[in-house]
C-alpha cells in the first residue's frame, strides 16, 4: 500500500485518470462496433458513414493516450479496407 503523501495522490490520480480512460475507450468501442454492425448488414453506405464518424474518434483517442498512433491507423485501415471489398 501506498506510504508516503506523494505515492497516495498518485493513486488517487491514477484512479480518476482510469476512469476516464475507460469511459473514452468504451465511447471508442462503440463507435467501431456501429461500423462492423453496418457491414455485417451490408449498407455499404452507412458503414462509411458510421467509419467516417468513427475515424476522428479514434484519433482523438490516439491523442489523449489511450490507444498506440498504428493501433489506430490499423483498425480503421481494416475497416476501410472490408467497406471497400462490400463492392
């Protein structure tokens, strides 16, 4: 257990710090998931609609520390690329 002043504000830090970094990822989930749900429909129009209001979601999570710049990249890489092949 945390001792000294420093290490208990840390982990009073760390738990609010958490908490929002689990409510953006979820917010991040979300948006992924509408994605792949309008795939799986097969409405080629409203999966890109729903990647391009992912994409911006998911750099705002690259910049606020909750996923890797290529983790990112990658996902809406995938994503792009299996609209692309709904033909």
């Amino acid at each position: 257990m945390a001792n000294t002043l420093q290490s208990r504000k840390r982990v009073r830090q760390i738990e609010s710090r958490t908490a929002v970094n689990k409510a953006r990822r979820s917010r991040i989930r979300t948006f992924i998931r509408k994605v792949e749900e309008a795939i799986a429909s097969g409405d080629k129009d409203a999966a890109s609609a729903a990647l391009r209001a992912a994409q911006p979601e998911l750099m705002r999570g690259v910049t606020r520390g909750v996923f890797h710049r290529n983790t990112a990249a990658r996902k809406i890489s995938r994503l792009s690329a299996r609209i692309k092949a709904m033909g």
